[in-house]
C-alpha cells in the first residue's frame, strides 16, 4: 500500500490510463488505478450508492460512505480525507451538477503528490464517461419515444385521420403532413438494418424530412416509408434516391413503391406498396413500382354493393368494435402477424374471430368466407353511409347476393381482366396451380397433391403468378381475396345465367347500367 508513482513515468502513465479507459468499464479504471497507486479504490454514483470498487474494498468503509460522501456529491465541497478503520480515506467529488459522483482512496498512508493526481484523472474521466452514457441513453430513449410517435402518426394516416396526425405533432409537424399526395415505399431489409437506417436518417424532430421510416410492428424485415411526391427538391427526390441506392448496395434488400395517393389515402398507398414489394422480391433489380390493376371494390356498382355489404355485415352490429377492428385485419394478415401489430397475444387475436364467426354464423377457416368478408369491410370502408341516397322513394329494394354483385358487367370485366395474365403466353400451369391453391383453401401441400406435384413446384408456380398480378399471395397473403373473386367469376360460379333481368332494373343509376 502507499505506492509511490515515478515522476518519470507520468505521461505514460496517462496514456495508458487512456487507453483503460477507452474500454468504457468504470470497473477495469479502478482496478488498474488500484494496482498504479497501491489504494482500495471506490466509484460512488450520483445516486449515493458504491457504483464499482476494487475487489478488496474494506466493507466497513463502504457501510459508512454515504455519510462522508454525501456533503461532495451535494456541492459543499471538493474533496475531503478523513480516517475510517485505520486508513486514510481519500474522498474527490467529479462534475457540476449535483448530485455529484464522487471518487474514494482506502490507503494505510496518505497518498503521495503523483498517486493523488493519478486518481484525480482517473475520475474526472469516469465522470467523463458517465455523462457520455447517459447522454447515449438519453438518445435511445428519444430515439425510442420518435419511434413511438412516427409509428402512432402513420396509424391515424392509415386510419384515414389527417386532422388527428397533424394534433400528435404540434410545435412541430413533419413536413409530411403538409403534403398533398404521398408515395409509399416499403423496404424489406433486415431488422438490425432497419434499426440503422431509422437513426441514420432521423433529423434533429424526430422525422425524416419529407418523409417517415416507421417499423412494422407485423413484419420485422418490413421499413414503411411514406414520402412526399411533392416536397421541395432535396425532399422526395433525395429520399428516394437514398432508398434505391440501399437496394443496389445491398444484395438483399428489396424496395416496392406505391402510386401517389391523397394523404389521407394511405392505406391504400400502403397496399399497393406491398403488392410492389412482392414483385420487388422476385424481380432481378429488387425494385418494383405499383402498376396493378385496380382492386374489386374500386369497380363494383356503388349501390348494390354498398346494399350487399351492409346486410352482409349487420350481425356483426351488436358485437363490440374492437372485434369488428381485429377481425378486419385477421382476414388479410396472418393471426401471428394482427397480435405482433396491437400487441396482444394469438389467443387474444383467435377469440374475437370466433366471436365474429359466432355472429357472421360463418367458418373463417374458409378462404371464400374470409374474401367475402374483406370485400364487405372494404366496400363499407370506401363507401360509408346508407346505401340508397337521402330523400329516396319507393319501396326499398331488396340487397343482391354475393353472385349477383359478382355478375354485374363491371365485375365480370375486371375478373376477365385480372386472370387474363394467368392465361396467356403458355401461362396455363400458373391459372391451374392457383385454382387447386384457392379451392385446397391456399394449403400448398395440399393444391400439390391434387395437381401431382411438389409442394415447392407449387409455391414456385404462385411466386411466379405474383409476379404477373401483381399481387402479394404468400407473404401476407393481401392479395387472395382479389384472386379468389377473379377465380370464382371466370370459372362461371358467377357466371350470368342468360334469362337474368339486367341489374339496372333494379338498381337505377348503378354503374352496371350506365
């Protein structure tokens, strides 16, 4: 004990309490401290508490720190030394807040000139290298909250509720939300990556310029990043450009893009991305703009269907919201998926679909059950209010069924559509393949026993029908629906039988009789 320091050697000594220190362990600079100067050495934190010491720290000593250590670490003094258990205790206190951290000696001498210096400059970098973590942890944890806001704005957009977006942000709207139309890109990249790319791209608020990257909470390898199509150059032009260069950089990354939408249409921007990201995957540059066909709800008479879709739906009047909302989203995404994106379990997720089987009398394990269900949400989503206009007269005509809202001329044109791709060009095994997949309920093993196959020709032959609809079948699976009613009316389960009276008898005004 009472090592004596070489004056000599007091520069290297330095360097290499530099280097210790570099290591960012309060534990390994005492330890070392301990062996140069001959001391027990202590580090107590600003909470009072002995924070790291020196394996042979006396106890005794240690109980009695708080008292002798208090009047430093609350700015009444620097330093002090007193005599606890036959040592010579030395006490420095470190920093200009209080409360302060404070550095302690245990020695059997005092310590010389050179040894008292040496613990002075060890712990004025401990102190160094606390306030150096807290300012990291203070950082994740604002990174953290402005991953919390971006994900909760991005909701109230893909709710549709621009007004309650702009109410999260006040004092300091992203420039996003002052956009008229927005582009949707969805990155695939890994999660680490996401994880860097949200903070290397963050700006000083919080956001990202003229855009958002926001985690999926569904899918972990998924980055949503809405981006204004009409920001200022610099904005949507340089964002872009960055989210291109990251494909071509990084072999397994893969970027879909949506069309430009109304802000407030953002989760349809947020579908078409998805679509587009799954061509993206298969593609060979792995980036793919949104060029598909419009969907089954955007075609359909407004009327009727608006009739259909409400009927369809009134059983699930008297069950609560939260089932109606969670069930919504349990027909497009995978039940694993619905819990990781509301933070709830696959327990909780499974009830409300009973609850909503109970109520609709249906089977939702049925993949036709389920597309009828979406579409009905959809319609009811893209066209609230009654179905006949205010002030109608005349007795209220009956709502038309599924097969006859699927035969009316608009719907019959976008099945034929749609399929079309499936069809033509020696693409006969692709149609085959997805109608043994929808009527074996999207079970591939199943579609390849019927069709003679193996279960991985089958999911060949669908990434492949991908690719030509545009649509995403297998990775979320929200593009079935679609297939499904396509396959339905082509195949001539809707097929119009020849004596039908035309449905602008019924429905005047309709677009099927325009």
């Amino acid at each position: 004990m009472g090592a004596v320091v070489a004056a000599g050697t007091h520069e290297a000594e330095l360097d290499e309490l530099l280097r210790v220190v570099r290591r960012r362990s309060p534990a390994s600079v005492l330890a070392w401290l301990g062996g140069r100067i001959g001391a027990d050495v202590a580090w107590v934190g600003s909470a009072g508490a002995v924070d790291a010491a020196t394996p042979g720290f006396p106890s005794g000593i240690a109980r009695a720190l708080p008292e002798h250590a208090g009047p430093l670490a609350g700015g009444g003094l620097v330093a002090a030394t007193t005599h606890l258990d036959g040592r010579e205790v030395r006490l420095e206190a470190f920093g200009g807040r209080a409360p302060r951290p404070v550095l302690v000696t245990a020695a059997s001498a005092p310590l010389p000139r050179e040894s008292a210096e040496l613990a002075s400059h060890a712990g004025g970098l401990l102190e160094l290298l606390g306030r150096a973590g807290r300012a990291d942890e203070s950082a994740r944890g604002y990174e953290a909250k402005s991953r919390q806001l971006r994900f909760a704005v991005l909701t109230a957009l893909m709710s549709g509720d621009v007004t309650l977006a702009r109410r999260m942000t006040t004092g300091d709207v992203p420039p996003l939300l002052g956009a008229e139309r927005v582009r949707v890109h969805l990155l695939h990249c890994t999660p680490a990556d996401r994880d860097r790319l949200a903070r290397t791209y963050m700006d000083p608020a919080g956001y990202h310029g003229a855009a958002l990257m926001v985690h999926c909470p569904a899918f972990k390898e998924h980055l949503i990043c809405p981006i204004a199509e009409d920001s200022e150059p610099g904005g949507r032009l340089r964002q872009g450009q960055v989210l291109r260069r990251l494909v071509r950089e990084n072999p397994g990354y893969a970027l879909g893009v949506s069309r430009p939408h109304p802000l407030a249409a953002m989760a349809e921007a947020y579908g078409e991305a998805l679509h587009a990201l799954t061509v993206a995957r298969n593609s060979p540059d792995r980036l793919a703009v949104y060029r598909g066909r419009p969907s089954l709800v955007q075609v359909l008479p407004r009327r009727p269907a608006a009739a259909w879709a409400s009927a369809f739906l009134e059983p699930l009047g008297d069950v609560p919201k939260p089932t109606v909302d969670i069930t919504r989203l349990a027909v497009t995404f995978p039940r694993a998926a619905v819990a990781r994106l509301l933070q709830i379990s696959r327990t909780t997720v499974a009830a409300h679909c009973r609850r909503a089987e109970e109520a609709l009398g249906a089977d939702l394990g049925d993949v036709r059950t389920r597309a009828a269900l979406d579409l009905a949400l959809s319609l009811t989503a893209a066209h609230p209010g009654p179905a006949a206009p205010p002030g109608s007269t005349g007795e209220p005509r009956p709502a038309p069924t599924l097969p006859e809202l699927l035969r009316t001329a608009p719907a019959v044109a976008w099945a034929e559509s749609f399929v079309d791709p499936l069809r033509g060009n020696g693409h006969g095994d692709l149609h085959r393949t997805a109608e043994a997949w929808i009527d074996a309920g999207t079970d591939a093993r199943a579609a390849a026993a019927r069709l003679g196959l193996s279960r991985n020709t089958v999911r060949a032959r669908l990434r492949a029908a991908e690719r030509l609809l545009n649509r995403d079948l297998l990775t979320t699976g929200s593009g079935i629906h679609d297939l499904v009613h396509a396959l339905d009316v082509t195949a001539g389960q809707c097929a119009r039988p020849a004596a039908e009276t035309d449905h602008r008898a019924r429905w005047p005004g309709s677009r099927a009789a325009s």
